[in-house]
C-alpha cells in the first residue's frame, strides 16, 4: 500500500491507497473519485506501517480494496461506511 502522512493544525492527515489505483478516476453515477497523485503518492509500505499510521491520525482518506480491507479489519472504518465506485472501495476516517 502507499502511505502519505502530513502533519496540520488539526492533526495528522493520513492518505492510503492500494498502488494499483494510483492516478486512475472511478465514477459511479453522479460519484466521481481520482486518486491524485499529489494527494495519496508517499512511502510503499507494509500493513503494519498502515494500521500504525491510522492509528494515530485525526483524518485518513483511503483508496483500493487492500487498505479498506485493512481499515476494516483493524476497526478503523465500519463496512456499512464504505463506498464502492466502479471497481475500488473508499473510506474516510475523522476523529473528532
């Protein structure tokens, strides 16, 4: 998975996405998604790096089967919150 951590005021803003939807657009009805590589490009990492780094963000946008499977797994995310568009899942994490 590619990870992409920056720090803000409001805290740590995480982006990850599986690598094979890198720079690709899903549409789905009036949905459309483009998985920016100046937004989600960073660090390929392992599955632990990407349950570390959710862990300690205040924000998470994540892209691609794969790292939804993994924000599901680790109860980051609830499946009922997920979108599917076209043929890749997106969540979105926000603590508050």
């Amino acid at each position: 998975m590619i990870l992409n951590e920056r720090e803000t005021d409001e805290g740590l803003l995480v982006s990850v996405c599986d690598p094979d939807v890198l720079g690709e657009t899903f549409e789905n009805g009036e949905i459309s998604l483009t998985v920016e590589a100046d937004f989600y490009d960073g660090e390929e990492v392992d599955e632990d790096a990407v349950v570390d780094s959710l862990a300690r963000c205040a924000v998470a946008n994540i892209v691609g089967t794969r790292a939804v499977e993994v924000a599901i797994e680790h109860g980051f995310v609830e499946e009922a919150n997920v979108l599917d568009i076209e043929d890749t899942r997106h969540a979105q994490l926000l603590r508050m």
